[in-house]
C-alpha cells in the first residue's frame, strides 16, 4: 500500500472545484458516526461579512469561558486557520490524522471543500466543543455545512454573486441563502432590500421560525469617537469599540450581539463582561488590516461589487484627499468589471498582478478592460512586484489597497510574516504559495 501524503491527498481534491449537493457529505460523515451532531452550532451565512460576525461572535463565546470551536473559509496562509479550537489552529499533526482518516472513510469522491468540513466537525466533536461557529462556504441550501442544526442561523446580508451557481437575481440567490433557515429555527439578517426580505420571511413562516430584523428587533448606533451602543431583545450595551475596521463592521457586530443574545435565551451565560473582553481580543486578516503605516498600505478581502462598494465608502469617508495606489487582482467567477467600476475611479495607479490559481483572471485582461474604462494601470509579473511597485510609487501621504480577491490577500500575507511599521519592509521578493 502506498504511503498516505496527507498534503498531497488534500491538495488532489482541488480547491477549486464546487458541488452543489449534500448526498457525498452527508454519506462521509454518517460514516463517520454523525460528529456534527455532537454539539450545538450558530450557522453564519450570506455574501460579505460572515467571517468578521463569526469571529467576533467565537471570540465572546470565547471570553464567557466556552470551549468555542471556529470554522471558516478561505484561508490565507495555512489551510489550518479554518479549523480553531479557543483560537488555536488544529495541530498539523491532528489535520494530517483526520485528513487519513476521511480518506478511508469515504466511498465516493470528496470535494476539498467537503474534506476539511468533514474534519472540522470531527476536531469539534472530539475536542467536545460547548459550542460551534461555522461560516457557509457558498450559497447555504446545498452547503456541505447546512448538514448541521443550528441553535440560530445569521444571514449577514445578499448581494449579487457567484450567478453561475446561485442563480441571476437577488430573489433566487436569497432563496439558497435561506436554506440554512431550520424548521422551528431562529434567524437573525442584518438583509434589508424588500426581494431579499420577502424571501427570508417567507422561508420562516414556512418553517415556523423566528425572524429577528436589524433595524426593527436589534439596533446598532454609531457614536462620534466611533464607538458603538447596542439596543437588542433583552439588553442595552455600549458604548462599545468595534474591532475590526471599516464602518460596516458596526452592523456584523449587531449581529454577533444578536446572535448572543439568543444563546443566551438558551441558557448559556455570556454576559456584558465576556462582550467586552472578547471585542478586545478579536483579531481578522485581510478585513481593512494595516499592513505598513508609512506609507498607509491596507490590505482588504473584498471580492465582489457588494464588498468593494462597502470599501469605497470607507475610503473616500476615512482617506479622502489621499491618493489611492491600488493592486487588484480577481477571480474568473466573480465579477471583476462591477469591482473594477466602482473603485476604480478612486485609484490614482492601478498594479495588475497574476495569481498562483487557474480561477484567476488574466491580468491582461484585466489591464485591458481598465484601459477601455481611463484607469491608469499596469501589469506586473507577480504580487511581490506589484507590492515592490507600489511602494516605490507611493508618497507618505498615498494609501495603497490590495484588494479584488481572498486569494491576492492570502499572497500579500506570505510577504508580510508580521505587520510592519512606518521604515519596516515586508519580505518581497520571497516565493509565494497557497
């Protein structure tokens, strides 16, 4: 027999391929004995903002003194930041023995997507987790995580994406978000556009479920100094400090406060104290993050119009009168002229850099298609030379944006081991991976 390589096993499921369809994961983990049954769950969907709400939500959890495990998707650096028990990332060497174990457990084939679900939720029931927050891969309906029963199901918000799989309008992408709405369930949407809304409160009165509205049920207010208050169900809080960056932050931290706030109806004690102390110690990559100081180098996961739409606001609120030194790069899949439009106009010089993935558009491209539009841009032979570039090109008071796909975060992230300071570099130069 051959010996098993666990890397090799996961990287041959590719990562690039999608299913949609719960029959190969739910066989996998039957399988396995049900593992996702083993502990209650809060099951995060929707199309920008499930990772930011999610990690909030885990790090209060956290702070009330829950054994918390965190799944979420993509990851950046290590394949390994999408499984965390209490913020540490699953040990290689438990990943490499799960990874062995679906292998031989599994009697059709697996996605890669499927694969490290399957695990995550066999680390959570071994490691006896109290509670688990799992963020959906894509859609919701037929995502290998809706196999769970969630004690509460957070739809963060729905904008047009990934069409080819979801559907062409808001109203049938809303409906494979709904999907992870449970019979008898409690859902929480910071949604707002009346399409969407129809559908989410049709699917709840058809699974006799509460619905929960920001805006109507829980309500987030914004204070000058940029601190928050939270009005909900059962409590008032505030002022708070909202961890991450960028205004619409405020509103996934309403929903991780509402999503408290149901557990807390179901009997678990978190408690004003555990919010604070958790908000405190919430760290996410790639979500408007700080990755040089002088000159103001911002690294953001925006992948899709909706999200760069939300970053334009935060740019032109936060750096207005700054020029803007972009570095884009997007998926084939995903809708690169819509980004291109929207922040493309803000950008003084734009770095069209390759990416180590077949998904990726060619940059020329996209070069070609800035061209048609007036944006000054240029092609570069990696993302190593276009950070290179940008600094070079960049004056003290210049802001540069990486941005247009998780992917080019997850390569500037290689280049930046550590965040640097005002006079520090990061490591360009150095060959970069996924």
């Amino acid at each position: 027999m051959k010996p098993f390589h666990p890397a090799d096993y996961l990287s041959g499921l590719n990562i690039d391929v999608m299913r949609f369809g719960l029959e190969a994961i739910t066989a996998l983990l039957d399988s396995a004995g049900r593992p996702q049954n083993d502990f209650p769950a809060v099951l995060i969907g929707g199309t920008n903002g499930k990772g930011s709400t999610a990690v909030m939500l885990a790090a209060m959890l956290r702070q009330a003194g829950l054994r918390v495990g965190l799944y979420t998707s993509p990851h950046l650096v290590d394949v390994r930041e999408r499984i965390v028990v209490n913020g540490v990332k699953i040990p290689r060497r438990e990943l490499e023995k799960l990874l062995a174990e679906i292998r031989d457990l599994a009697r059709e084939p697996i996605t890669y997507f499927e694969c490290l679900t399957a695990a995550a939720f066999l680390y959570f029931s071994r490691r006896r987790v109290d509670l688990a927050v799992l963020e959906v891969g894509l859609g919701g309906r037929l995502d290998a995580t809706n196999v769970c029963r969630p004690l509460v199901s957070v739809i963060t918000n729905i904008a047009l994406e990934h069409t080819a799989w979801l559907g062409k309008t808001l109203a049938d992408i809303a409906c494979e978000k709904a999907g992870i709405i449970k019979e008898g369930g409690i859902c929480l949407t910071a949604a707002r556009q009346p399409k969407v809304l129809d559908v989410i409160e049709k699917t709840c009165r058809n699974r006799q479920a509460a619905l929960f509205r920001l805006g109507d049920d829980f309500k987030i207010r914004r204070h000058p100094d940029g601190s928050v208050s939270y009005t909900g169900r059962l409590r008032k809080i505030g002022p708070l400090t909202v961890p991450l960056s960028g205004r619409h932050q405020a509103q996934n931290l309403a929903l991780a406060l509402a999503a408290v706030e149901v557990l807390e109806e179901k009997g678990y004690r978190i408690g004003a104290a555990a919010i604070a102390r958790g908000l405190a110690k919430t760290r996410w990559p790639a979500r408007l993050e700080t990755l040089l100081s002088c000159p103001l180098f911002l690294l953001d996961g925006a992948h899709n119009p909706a999200g760069i739409a939300t970053l334009c606001r935060t740019l032109r609120k936060d750096f207005s009168g700054r020029r803007l030194i972009l570095i884009f790069s997007a998926l084939a899949d995903k809708n690169y002229r819509g980004m291109l439009d929207r922040i493309g106009p803000l950008a003084g010089f734009i770095f069209l850099p390759p990416l180590a993935t077949g998904r990726a558009v060619a940059p020329g491209t996209l070069a070609a298609y800035a061209q048609t539009r007036g944006y000054p841009a240029s092609v570069t032979a990696g993302v190593a030379e276009a950070v290179e570039r940008a600094l070079a090109r960049a004056g003290a008071r210049d802001v540069i944006c990486a941005c247009g796909s998780l992917y080019l975060a997850g390569e500037i992230k290689h280049l930046f081991p550590d965040r640097a300071g005002c006079g520090k570099t990061p490591a360009v130069g150095k060959k970069t991976r996924r």
